[in-house]
C-alpha cells in the first residue's frame, strides 16, 4: 500500500493519532472503529493454519537440503532453569489456564491496533528499495562439512524453527505528528580491504548511534611496544580467570608487528599501557587480540568473557547495558576471538583468498562443491535498526580487518551479498529488522554461526511479526543485545530472554506465575507483609541465581567516576486557565462520557450495561481523547485547525475547537501560537531559558514528540532573539552532521530543537550542559535516550536536566507511570527493594489504583497534586512504620549518643540544647544561607514566582529503600520461623506405641536465680508495643523540634527516609533518650499534634 493511500486511510477511519511503539496495555494505540461483534475468547494457537502459512521460495533449498522444515518454533531440550530455582516452599504456581489468555491476548482494542500496525508495516515497506530477494537455487554444491574449527559451537540443534505460527503485526507505531528517520542510502558493500578515513582526537562522533566510547583516533605516533600476534598464556579453563599476555618482544619484532597496520591503533592515553592479547581458551586458540585488548576497559573484557562462555556452551545470552557502555565494541571483540582474528592486516582479505585457494581444487572445477560458509571460521549475522546498520559497518572497519556484507538496498546488491555469503567471503553480513523479517525464509537456515539482535527490545512482543520471525532462526547462538530490557513489563524480559534461549526459561504462563505476578504484587501499597517478603525473595532468586546464566547488565555507575554529574529535575508546570477550562470541556462530552460510565446501567431501563445497549464502547476512541488530551496539556493551539492539515484533520480539529471554546471566539492557529495563556509550559522554558542565557556558554538541548509543537517553539525563540538550530526528520542525514559539528563548537547558538524521534537517539550532543523534555514519553527509556545525547562519554559539565509536565493532566499519569516502570526495572535487574507508592497492580482489573484503568485517564486533578500526595502518603507511612517498628541500635541512655560519624557534627550544636537536641538540628533545622545562591535555587525560586508550586529530583524517588528494606526482612524472619515450626517433627505423645522415649532436658547452666528470672520477665512485660512506641516517637519529635507540626511531617518523612541506617538508628536512639527522661510528659497526650 502506498504511504500515501496508508495515511489516507488512517485519516478517514478516524484512527488516533498514533502514540508510540509500547506494550503498555492503556497507552496502545487502536483504531476508532466501531466495535465488531463480540467474539469467544479462546487461546491463540500455536498450531499452523492455512491461513498463517507462509509459502517460502526457491531459496529455501540455497543449501541443497530437499527436506520440508517442521511446522514448529524451535525449542531445546534442557532444564527449565525456571522450574530449577522457583522452589515450592515459595508458594508459587503457573498461571491458571484464564491467566494465560490474558498473557497472548492485550485488552479489547487489539484488532484495530494489528490494522494500525499493518498499514505502518505497508508503509515501512513501501520504504525499502524493492520487494524481497527470490534467489534462485545455487549455481554450486555444498559438500558435507570440514571438521568444525576449534572456535565453532557446538553442532546446531536438529530442532527447526517454527511455521505457520498465527502472525501478529509487530506493535510499533509511532505518533503522527513526529518525524521518520529518512531511509539509509549508504552502500551496500565497502570495497575490499576499505579503511575508515583517520579521526582527530577531537572529532565528533558520528550522528549514528555508537556504543563505542570516544578514543583518540588512529595512532600517530611513536609505534607499539609489543607483539600484536602472539598469545603466551598459560591454559585457563576457568573463563573467568583469563590470562593476558606477560612476554614482549624483541624491538626489531616489535617495529616490523607495527608495519602490519594494528587496528584499532588509537594513540594511548595518558598513563595508559599497551596490553596483551587476552585469552579466552588457550585449548582451543581463542583469544582477544592485542590490537584491540589494549583499548578495551575492565568490564568490557568481562562483557566478551560472558559472550564467549554462552557461546562455547551452545547458548546464547543478553548484554543488556546501559547506552554508552560499548556493547558494539565487545561483540566485535568477541567476534575478533572466535575468528581467531590478529587485529593486523595480515586479516585482511583472509576469507577471499581462502575461496580462491579452493576453487583452484578438483571440487569446485569439478563438481562446484565447496565447504559450508562456517566451516573454516565462525560466521555471524548481525540485526540492526535501519539507523545504525552503517555505524556497524563503520565501527568493523574501525576495530578489525573484517569482511562484511552489507544486507540492504536494492535486490541485486542483496543478492550478490547472499551469493558471496553462501561461497565463504564474508565473516559478518549486517541487515536491517524490516528486511530480516521480510526475508526470513531465506535467512533463516544459512549456516549462521552465531546471530546478534541490535536493539533486541524489538522483539519484545512475542505474537509480533518480527518475534515469530525471529525465532524460525535455526541457529542456537542467539544474543541480543539492549539497554531497555524491561520496559512496560517484566513479560518483556521473558520474551526477550525466550529468544535467546529458547525453551530454557519455561513457557510465558510460568514466568507469569513465577516472576510476574508476585512481583507486581508485591509493589503495590496495599501489599500484605507475606506479599512483599515473597516479591523480595523472588526478585533475589530473578538477579542471583537464574539471570546470571543468560543476562549481564552493568550500569554506568561503574563508569560514574570518568563522568560528571547529571540531574534530572521533574517540574510540575501548572496547566493555565484557558487550557482548564478546555480540557473540562472535553471531558464531558458524550463519547467520553460514554467511556467513562460503560458498565453503568443504561438510561433506557433497559438493565443492561450502557456499553451493551444503546452506547456501544468503541475501544478506538480511548487512544483517540487521550491523544487529544495529551495536545491539550502541552498547547492549547494543538488542538485548532493548522495550515499543513489534510480536510479530514482539519474537519476533525475544528469540532474540537468549537467544543474547547464554547463561547465562539475560537482564535486562529497562527494567532495562538504566540500567546502564551494557552500554554502553560511555556512560561516555565522562559524562565529556564533565561536564566540559562547570563552565563554564554551554556547550551540546551530542547526536545518535542509533535513536529506542530516543534514549530510554535521555533516561534517563541525567534521572537524572544534566542539563537539556536533545530533538527526534525525533514533534514536530511548528510546535513545533519555539519549541524551537530556547529552546535557543540560555534559560541553563539544557545539552543538546539529537536524532534524526539529524529534525534532523541544516535546523536553526540556533548556540547549541550543542560536538556529540556518539553513533553514527557510513557516509555521513560525514550526519555533516557534524549537525556544520554548530552550526559555520556566526552562530556566535561555537569547537566542538569529539567522535564516539563502538565500538572494535573493526563501527562502527570505518563510520568507516574514512568516511576513504576522505573521501578520496576530496579526491581527485575538489581532486586531493589523501592518506596511503595502506587496502590494499582499492573494487569489486574480489580485493583488498577491510580495508575491503570480508563477512569485515571480521563481525570483532571485541578485542585492537588497526585503524585506529590502519593509520594508524600508513602514516605509518611514509611516514617509510621520506622518509629513503630525499628530498633535504636542502642538500650537506653547510653546509647543516646550519635554514631562515631555524627559525633563531631553533635558538638558543634551547643547553644541549642535547650530546645533542639544536636543531631535534630542538624539533619532538619534550616541550613545556614549559602554565601551565594545556586543556579537551581534561582530557578526554583523563580518557578515558584510563576506559580510553580512543585518539583522533585526524579532519582531521589527511585533511591532504594532502607526502611521497606528492614520491613521485609522482618517479615522474612517470621515467615521462616513460622515455616520451621511447621516442618520440625512434632514429638510423640506419651501414649503412642512404638515411639522412642524422650529425652530428658538438660538444666541450663548457669542456672537462673529466681530474682534474675522475674526482673527478665517484668522487662519483657514493660516493654512497648509497636503502636506505643510509635506514640512516643511522635510526641518526641515534637517536643525536641524535629518538626513543629504537622506541616512538617512530610518534609521530615522524605528527609529521614534518605539517611543512612546508622543516621536513622541516631535519630531513633535520641527520641528514646527523651522519652527515658521524660515519661511524664511521654505519657501525656497533650503534645499530640502529629497523630
């Protein structure tokens, strides 16, 4: 379907706007249709149908193998490592056969979001040079193989991948008003032995994404001091006890490895050494080549030792690091050990020149046979976003002498890679995901010795088009490789990992049980004590036991030393009144109204549900109102008929407008972008901006999803004579790069524009000290994504990020969503124990909270702030729980005094021990004025001005929990005890026959004399419950000035709740010593003002 006829059609079904790629079940777009009839749920199957057979082509026989592939996804026959750790003392289960249909089946909009996702699946490849490769059967023979290289897997599963699997279309749509990246036109394949063009210490990096760290350019100076070629360890058999290189060379040696062109060949760095060739197996020859060790970091080489050891077991696994940290660099590493690769140019060419030598044989000349394309050295395909396919390209020439085919462009040049591929001349064949799932039954069984997903979060849904084809691959070697495994929901992470290892991670339904559901449990507020030691205890056994089998994610805390500071303010911009009184307008109308009372009675007396009578629910039009909020939240002008808007947008923009502005005096969209009452946000920017603008030499990056939005911004800094460039999808890509290189070295542009989709990922913004998220993404790894352009290697400031959202609306939800989501990847990679601020439970109807649910879409909090009550209710209650239940760390008085690290700090408070002991005034009494003020208090002062009311550190609410932390320990203690009890032999009653006669007790010694006996006893008597306890605490805070009243109690809750353990056992450990000399006024109920 042409683009153009796709759009068209969109426009005229009323389709909403499409709101990006996510599985987040409220957050799906879907078409505005109306609601066909209703259908019997059933379970997908798995099982292939006529309809859902693919037919593949001739190229299906490319390795001479006649026989058909079974119509089944390809499985292993191992242990469930899930079944292995998930013991039954946990009390857990699969989910039940009604939960599974909930796990393949996505809430009631899903036909119309597949017909959404075919027509962007048509206009993708609509995109693409030509229609897939039909090859015809090979010109040649492959003859059975040579004995496996010492560096290949073991032998590939005779298992097939899967046909004829129900295709579902892979859910990424992306929202109508941002751009799409233009199509690559780089070349399909670099001339043979093509070096990249030397890169100054200096030069930026490329526009493309890169996870290459920023290394100087290639060596101009004085040549290496070691033999790049030889390994001289010592065998190794433990992976993670590799031995790197000791012996050198010879100087004369040394002089001639030098003329053999090392790559990468960077000049050192200050300090820096050149290493050793690392080696990975001494046995079998594998090992990382000095050229390339040299450059390498620790936790990169680490990172190759994880690949090789999943690789040598016939696994594949998931590199799941933070953006930034190189996974591009150790995948070609791992690629350049098992090659058995020198990183000299004595590698160069080496697969062509060895199918020459054997075609000059008697088995080409005679029969055209030639040996598998893996027979002699590893192969590996490699899987990447259209964008980033040349940055692979590049980044081989840039580490190694490798032969890469370039799988895109048009038919003819992929034909031609295919062909050389199927000889033996290439080592890596590099393809886009539309192509490799486009031409998957031509891919799919070539002798691929590993294959590498890029980007692998793409395969997150696993009834997606490109998941069912990815997983046809009959290669077991499968590594992914992504810094956003869970996204939405940790479902996400067992599709992914399923991938990678399939079968080895049990079925969706027991990852469900298992996984899933008690951890989501688990992080609702409304968690029981078992629930939440349950979801600990899982999330320990998800991060210590199973992932570290098949995952390996490291932080860029590991590198937080080498890089400056960022912070990531969350400024909650009150919404103006026009843009109140529109978006109240909006919400009564009728098709909200309808969504909104759908299971109430109708007002026909009918009895039945308003959706089952005479208003029908049409699920399309949920994403449609929630698309229209959205624009309301950012500008009112979003919402009114545009210049650039086809008749039907226009029509539809127009009912709009007469519904927001009831009264007639609907402005023109030109008029409306310049005032500023219909925007909210935009007197926040002002601010920021200028405050920004005193000091010259900062710079800002200002990020948008909607290109209608891009441009009144474009408005508004030309009008206040800001100077900036600004980048959109219309900018084609070889003028992007002379645009980035003017923003981060020309003094005068201050700002840049950028469209989120076309530069929210791949671009080097280092130039840029602070970054603005005008519009917040319901997916925060998008956000993250913007925030890296400026915080990642080469940047020498401090960032300071600020994220604008319309407080009360719809977007204050995106965000609350985006903290659970947040959360939730604490919880699923390093088992963090979170602050538990929501009530909902993801995917569970009966308990959606404030967070799930059609009703919390369509709620406008005018009057109070739901995610500052939310966050505030969960510290206070964490506070509750603290002063009820925790231990002071001390017995009484003598304890009183503060921990050795507080001791000194406790001095210097003397003249205010009448009425505030030390340790209170210093942790809470206001500090003293700062000589001069902070940029950020500037700000906040000034925002407050505006009527920003207000603002959080976004990290500050994701920090772990010391309190939830010893909550759920407790919990643990008792339910082991409880479950000790339980399994411990019950002695037999003196009646039994048979049963051995019990022993007597011993005494204990020394023996207890009777009055130390009753003093235990009345101490035990005397000692407090947990509510008293709680009582005093709270009327000691008081009456020692921690807080004044009750106003102060939030402020307190948040500040107590980031202390250290030994800060809060002090604090504890002070208000016990008040209470000891004090109970008179301990047990006096006048100084509850805090109750």
């Amino acid at each position: 379907m042409p683009a153009k006829d796709a759009y068209s059609k969109r426009n005229s079904l009323s389709i909403a706007a499409p709101l990006e790629v996510d599985s987040d079940s409220d957050f799906n777009p879907g078409a505005y249709v109306p609601e066909p009839p209703p259908k019997k749920k059933s379970r997908p199957s798995t099982a292939p149908t006529a309809r859902n057979k693919r037919k593949r082509g001739v190229a299906s026989d490319i390795l001479g193998s006649k026989s058909k592939k079974p119509e089944k996804r390809h499985r292993v026959d191992e242990s469930n490592a899930l079944l292995q750790y998930f013991e039954a003392d946990l009390d857990l289960h699969s989910a039940s056969e009604d939960d599974e249909e909930e796990i393949f089946v996505r809430g009631p909009a899903r036909e119309s979001e597949d017909e959404a996702d075919e027509e962007r699946e048509d206009e993708e490849d609509d995109r693409d040079d030509d229609e897939p490769v039909a090859i015809s059967k090979a010109s040649f023979m492959y003859r059975e193989p040579e004995p496996a290289s010492s560096s290949q897997a073991p032998p590939e599963s005779s298992n097939n991948p899967p046909k004829g699997a129900p295709v579902v279309d892979d859910d990424s749509v992306t929202e109508s008003d941002t751009d799409s990246p233009p199509p690559s036109s780089l070349a399909n394949k670099m001339p043979s032995g093509q070096t990249k063009p030397a890169v100054n210490d200096s030069a930026t990096e490329s526009e493309t994404e890169s996870d290459t760290d920023p290394e100087p350019g290639p060596s101009k100076v004085a040549p290496p001091k070691i033999s790049w070629g030889k390994a001289v360890a010592k065998p190794s058999p433990d992976i993670d006890n590799s031995e790197t290189e000791s012996d050198t060379e010879p100087e004369e040696e040394l002089n001639e490895t030098h003329k053999l062109r090392p790559k990468p060949g960077f000049p050192l760095r200050s300090g820096q050494k050149y290493e050793p060739a690392l080696v990975l197996d001494e046995a079998k020859g594998i090992k990382i080549p000095a050229a390339i060790n040299t450059y390498l970091r620790d936790y990169q080489r680490d990172g190759v030792k994880f690949l090789w050891r999943q690789y040598s077991e016939g696994r594949g696994g998931l590199l799941g690091d933070d953006m930034g940290l190189g996974k591009t660099i150790q995948v070609i590493s791992f690629l350049s050990a098992i090659m058995k690769k020198d990183g000299l140019s004595s590698d160069k060419d080496r697969r062509h020149n060895h199918i020459s030598r054997l075609q000059d044989g008697e088995a080409w000349r005679k029969r055209r046979e030639l040996p598998k394309a893996n027979a002699k050295w590893p192969t590996c395909l490699i899987i990447a976003p259209s964008t980033v396919v040349h940055n692979w390209q590049r980044e081989f020439e840039t580490w190694g002498y490798f032969e890469v085919g370039m799988y895109n462009g048009q038919r003819k040049d992929r034909e031609d890679v295919l062909h050389d591929f199927k000889l033996g001349r290439f080592d890596v064949v590099v393809t886009s995901f539309d192509l490799a799932r486009r031409d998957i039954d031509i891919l799919d069984e070539l002798p691929w010795s590993c294959i590498i997903v890029d980007e692998v979060h793409r395969v997150k849904n696993e009834s997606s088009k490109i998941a069912l084809a990815y997983h046809q691959f009959a290669c077991r070697n499968r590594f992914g490789l992504t810094g956003t495994t869970i996204q939405n929901s940790y479902k996400e992470m067992w599709t992914i990992l399923d991938w990678t290892n399939p079968g080895r991670l049990g079925t969706a339904r027991q990852w469900q049980g298992y996984v899933v559901k008690p951890l989501t449990a688990g992080q609702s507020t409304g968690a029981s004590e078992e629930g939440r030691a349950k979801a600990l205890v899982v999330a320990l056994i998800l991060r210590d036991k199973l992932l570290p089998n098949f995952f390996l994610r490291r932080t860029k805390d590991i590198i937080k030393d080498q890089l400056p500071r960022k912070t990531d303010q969350v400024v909650f911009c009150p919404l103006t009144d026009r843009q109140i009184a529109a978006y109240k307008h909006l919400l009564t109308m009728e098709p909200v109204q309808n969504l909104l009372k759908r299971d109430s009675p109708c007002d026909c007396e009918s009895r039945k549900p308003r959706k089952n009578c005479c208003h029908p629910f049409i699920p399309g039009e949920v994403f449609r109102f929630m698309s229209i909020l959205i624009k309301l939240s950012n500008h009112l002008g979003l919402i009114l008929p545009g210049p650039t808007d086809t008749p039907e947008q226009t029509a539809r923009n127009r009912t709009l407008s007469e519904i927001a502005f009831p009264e007639g005096n609907i402005p023109k969209y030109g008029a409306a972008m310049m005032q500023p009452e219909y925007c909210g946000k935009w007197r926040a920017l002002e601010v920021l901006l200028k405050e920004w603008r005193k000091d010259k030499t900062n710079k800002v990056l200002i990020f948008t999803k909607s290109v209608k939005l891009l441009d009144m911004l474009d408005f508004h800094l030309n009008t206040k004579s800001f100077p900036f460039l600004r980048l959109d999808g219309s900018i084609k890509q070889n003028e992007r790069m002379p645009m980035i290189d003017k923003f981060n070295h020309d003094p005068d542009v201050f700002i840049f524009l950028i469209s989120t989709l076309a530069g929210g990922t791949g671009l080097n913004l280092t130039g840029a000290n602070k970054v603005v998220i005008f519009d917040p993404n319901w997916n925060p790894a998008h956000d993250l994504q913007a925030m890296d352009r400026a915080f990642r290697f080469g940047q020498v400031r401090d960032v300071a990020v600020y994220r604008l959202l319309g407080a009360g609306s719809v977007e204050e939800l995106i965000y609350a969503r985006q903290i659970y989501k947040q959360q939730q990847m604490a919880i699923g990679y390093e088992a963090s124990v979170q602050t538990r601020y929501f009530e909902g439970v993801q995917g569970d109807n009966a308990r959606q909270g404030e967070l799930f649910g059609i009703n919390n879409i369509f709620t406008l909090h005018e009057d109070k702030l739901a995610t500052k009550m939310a966050i505030e209710k969960a510290n206070l209650a964490e506070l509750d729980w603290a002063l009820a239940n925790m231990d002071a760390g001390g017995k009484g008085k003598k304890h009183a005094k503060p921990a050795n690290e507080l001791v000194d700090a406790d001095a210097k408070i003397k003249e205010d021990g009448v009425n505030f002991k030390g340790l209170g005034a210093l942790l809470f009494d206001d500090e003293p004025p700062p000589t001069a003020l902070r940029e950020e208090d500037v700000i906040k002062k000034t925002l407050g001005a505006i009527g920003v009311t207000y603002s959080h550190m976004n990290d500050d609410i994701l920090v772990p929990s010391r309190i939830e932390a010893a909550r759920t320990k407790k919990t643990l203690q008792k339910v082991r005890k409880r479950q000790s009890a339980a399994t411990a032999p019950r002695p037999a009653s003196a009646g039994t026959s048979g049963a051995p006669p019990r022993a007597p007790t011993p005494p204990a010694w020394p023996p207890i004399r009777r009055h130390h006996k009753a003093k235990a006893q009345a101490k035990a008597k005397a000692a407090p419950t947990p509510e008293q306890l709680l009582r005093t605490r709270q009327r000691a805070l008081v009456r020692l000035g921690m807080i004044g009243g009750p106003q102060d109690v939030p402020t307190f809750a948040r500040e107590f709740a980031h202390q250290t353990e030994t800060m809060q056992q002090a604090i504890l450990a002070e208000l016990d010593t008040w209470t000891a000399d004090n109970p008179e006024a301990a047990a006096s109920s006048s100084d509850s003002g805090v109750e």
